[in-house]
C-alpha cells in the first residue's frame, strides 16, 4: 500500500484557493500511483482561522469545499482537515473519503489553550467513547486507520490517551494530522514523541504537518513517518511544500535521520519562510526599511532580500546631526553590497521644524500648570527624531501606492522587550522581523548570512562597534548586552524569577532593572507590530501580561 502526505501552504480564509490546492495534490498523488493521500490539520481553512469560525458563512462554505473536493476521490481515500458544525457546536475534523463518499469524520478530543493555542474557545472536543479507528478498503483488502488531530497526540498532560485508545481499538496505523507551529528544537520533540508512541503500541505513525506562515507563526512542515519499531522511514522538506509518497513495504527495513541544519540556517530559513508568506498573502510587494547602519536594519534588510528579491525592497537612511559617518557609509555599503534600491532623506531640519512648532505650545502648557522648562524630559528631543523617522517610512509606504510597500519593523526580542525603542517613532510597520530573536543572535544570523553569501554583505565595522541609536552626542547602549541579552531570554522564554536569576549568578542590580523594564514597557509591546515566532516564548499571541501589573516577582 502506498501513501501521499501532502505538506502543503494553505492561506487562512482562501477558500478556493485552498481547495485548488488539494484538489491539485490529490491529482499529483493518483499520478504517483497513491493508495492513500493525507492532508494537514484544517486544510482547507487555513490554521488557526481564529474568529473567522464566528462567521457561519465561512464555516458552511468550508463545509461545501469539502464536498466538492470528496466528489473528485476517485481511486484514491482521502483524510482532510476542516471544520465541522452541528447544531451550535464546531468540531476541528478530519474527514475521510474516497470514490466520491464520506467514509467518516473524526473529531479533534484534545483542545490546547496554552501559548499560542485557544481551541477551546471555537471547538468541542470529541467523546471519548466515540474514539475508534476508521474501516477503509484499499486495493481489496480492509484497514483501519486510526485517525487524530495533532494535539491528540501530545497526551502526557491528559487524562484521556487517544493514541493509545485507537491502538487498542485495533488501529492498523495511526495517522496524525497537524498543524504545529515551529520553534527552535521543535521537529526533534515531533520524532522523540513519534518515535515513543510507535515503539509503546508497535504501530507505524503518519504525521502530517502544514508548511507555511500565518501572521506571527511559522509552519515548517518536516512531515514524518515512523515504523512500528520507531524508525524514521521518510520525512518532508523543512519550510517548503512536499509531496512525501510512502511504500509501507519499506517498514522495518530503512532508518533514517533527521537533518541537522546549524540553529543559524534554519532561524534564517524560518524568518525568510515568515517574512515572504505575510507579503505573499496580504498582497504587499514590496518591503521600507529604515537603514542605520546597525545590526538589527542590517540583518532585516538581508532577510527581506532573501524572502521577496532585491528588486522588491527599498531602504531608507535618515540621519540627523548625531548620526555618524562611520554609521551613514556601513548603512550604504551594506545597501549596496545588496544591490537595493535606497534613499537618504536628512532629518534635522525637520526635527528643529518640529521643535520650533512646539515651542509656544509647550510655553502655554508650562505656564498654565506652573512647572518650569528644566524639569521637561530631554529624552523627548531624542524621541522626536524616532518619530520623525517612523513618518517618512510611513508616508513612503502610504503615497507610492501602487508599489504596494510594507514597513518592516527592525526592533530585536532583547530592545522590544526592555521597551528600549520609541512607540509611534521606530516601532513603526507592520511586521517585526526580529522581534523573536535577541541582540545575540542578531549578530550570529549575519554573520552566518556572510558565510552563506560568500562575501561580506553585512559590513565589517557593523559587528565591531558598539550598539547606539545615535540619537545624541556620544550615546551607545545603555547595556552590556551580553549580560542583559541572556536574562532577557531567561525571564521571557523561562519564567525566570528575580531569585532565581540572582541564584543563577547574575549581577543582582542588573537583574531588578531588566525586570522593571520588561513590566514597565508592557504597553509598548500591546502597540507593536506582531513579530515572527522562532522560541518557545516569544512576544503575541503567547505572551498575555497585563499592562496594568502591580505584582512583583
């Protein structure tokens, strides 16, 4: 018996386009001579369609798309993600089908509502009585398919263990469809679970997994199949569509290993993946980037060449008085050596315009509550500069219209977490690249982006000097980001205490100021741009502090 997992990219509310897309893998699985094709988790939705299951049109129409598809099963069995609804209650399905008929529908039992994950607000999950496999005839001979819906099989924190029911139940394979997002280390926790789960019930094992981005989240694909011994015998390509056809002839005779690409390609290849479907699918083109000379607009702007072309990405250099030479020629050598369009639009004299404008307003304001002008903040001329650069990205992407130009925000994980960066000035645009990767390992990825390109693109000095939004005379960061970096991560991705940092040897003053500074900037990060997902942890859909927060750790 041979088997097709389709690892596809399906766009969140597309329906037809979805459809096409199955229909298309169905056709390209029978040419290969496929007995049994198996799709993602809401394939033909998209993952996670959020509030879009609210809408009772979007989730009859699904419902129709899945006839439509079933009608064109010939000489092929089908399992399929999508949704179904009875009465007033929505189930997260897998129909199965073939030759034109509904074999049966299986519905998802284990509903996740941690991190990212909020099924439980849209779906009911399955009966656990109603858990049995699925009888399909292949080629004559009978099977039974013991079908579940990604989280089903993640059971060590559930009561109810649906792999190990349908094993029971006299399953001849487990089939899996997910659509698991992706973090670093993810796909080796995908094989270990795999691996333990066939070797526990002695049953082979499909997984298979959307591909793709969505908004915030990544979907690597590397869809899997293990044997009833636990070895791996295929798997799909990592951040990229796949057709994987199986021969269960194959069980027991191969092994193979996963790929081990270094942490640097395969955080790139994921910010890439990120970076060209939230173009692809919200129909920008093409990409502003503000260009200071520093690593974070550096390595943006390299991801954004890598994801949408050269020809599709325009960086804009803005300096004011503060800005340093040394800065000025590493942001045009680097625009260079990526052979993008770029502009240079000095912003002073519209600072000290901004500047002059307030001056008798804030005169008026003064006066009225009686408080004198050297007690006003200076950090507000440095913010005027931000602002007035956030503006131009701005209006370059709201007036040339028809080149359909997205802002993307530079801002890393460790700066947006210490709020150290100006709401309404640089965190500006509509997607923060970077915002799920530290200062650290901003360096790191461009440096690996020179390897990879053969020569130096990122610029020489842009590793060598320090930090500094050059926003004043003289200024560089206020951190020693080696030490702050690191504790940024512990507290985010770890849930670090106070206590247990200072336990863990870091600098106790340092410790207590990076902690008020992530929870006095929580207002910030409820302003900003959304920012791909590429730890565990990271700032979204999977963070959900208050902004007002009196608690101290």
């Amino acid at each position: 018996m041979k088997f097709a997992i389709a690892q596809i990219n399906a766009t969140v509310g597309d329906l037809e386009g979805n459809t096409q897309k199955i229909l298309a893998y169905m056709e390209k699985a029978r040419d290969a001579g496929a007995d049994i094709i198996i799709f993602p988790e809401l394939a033909i939705t998209g993952y996670p369609p959020q509030d879009l299951l609210f809408e009772k049109s979007f989730v009859k129409e699904n419902r129709e798309r899945l006839s439509e598809i079933v009608e064109k099963s010939e000489s092929i069995v089908g399992v399929l993600g999508y949704v179904e609804s009875i009465g007033e209650k929505l189930y997260n399905s897998a129909a199965i089908f073939g030759d034109g008929e509904i074999l049966a529908k299986v519905y998802k039992t284990l509903l996740p509502t941690y991190d990212v994950f909020d099924e439980a607000r849209y779906f009911t999950g399955q009966d656990v009585n109603e858990i049995r496999p699925v009888k399909v005839n292949v080629r004559g001979k009978n099977f039974s398919l013991g079908v579940e819906i990604c989280e089903d099989l993640w059971d060590e924190k559930y009561d109810v263990k649906v792999t190990e029911i349908l094993a029971r139940r006299g399953s001849d394979f487990i089939i899996n469809i997910s659509a698991s997002p992706y973090y670093v280390g993810k796909k080796f926790e995908r094989f270990k679970l795999l691996k333990e789960r066939a070797q526990q019930y002695h049953i082979p094992i499909f997984y298979a997994n959307l591909v793709g981005a969505q908004d915030e989240l990544v979907f690597d694909g590397q869809s899997m199949v293990v044997d009833g011994e636990g070895n791996l015998v295929a798997y799909g390509k990592q951040f990229e569509e796949d057709l994987i056809l199986i021969d269960a002839s194959v069980f027991g005779k191969i092994s193979l290993q996963l790929p081990q690409p270094t942490f640097e390609e395969e955080v790139f290849n994921a910010l890439v993946l990120g970076v060209r479907d939230y173009f692809r699918k919200t129909g920008f083109e093409k990409a502003a980037i503000g260009l200071s000379g520093g690593i974070d607009s550096s390595l943006t702007a390299c991801i954004a060449v890598e994801a949408l072309g050269k020809d599709n990405v325009i960086g804009v250099l803005m300096p004011s008085k503060y800005s340093t030479e040394a800065s000025k020629n590493d942001a045009r050598t680097l625009a260079e050596n990526l052979g993008i369009c770029y502009v240079e639009i000095p912003i002073q004299e519209i600072v000290e315009s901004y500047r002059n404008t307030m001056l008798e307003p804030l005169k008026k304001i003064r006066d009225h509550f009686s408080i004198r002008i050297e007690d006003d903040d200076p950090v507000a001329d440095e913010n005027i500069q931000a602002r007035v650069r956030g503006n131009i990205l701005m209006d370059i992407s709201n007036r040339l219209k028809n080149l359909k130009i997205l802002v993307l925000n530079t801002g890393d994980k460790t700066e947006v977490a210490l709020g150290y960066c100006t709401i309404y000035g640089d965190m500006v645009g509509m997607l923060d690249v970077l915002g799920d990767i530290s200062k650290l390992e901003c360096y790191k990825l461009a440096e690996y982006y020179n390897r990879r390109k053969g020569k130096e693109i990122v610029p020489e000095n842009v590793f060598k000097k320090k930090p500094s939004p050059e926003l004043k005379e003289g200024q560089v960061a206020p951190f020693d980001y080696s030490i702050v970096s690191p504790i940024v991560d512990e507290i985010v991705e770890n849930r670090r205490s106070k206590y247990e940092l200072i336990e863990m040897g870091y600098p106790k003053e340092i410790v207590y100021e990076v902690y008020s500074r992530i929870r006095r900037s929580e207002y910030k990060r409820w302003q900003a741009a959304p920012c791909i997902k590429i730890h565990k942890k990271a700032f979204g859909l999977g963070w959900r502090m208050p902004i007002v927060n009196k608690y101290d750790c």
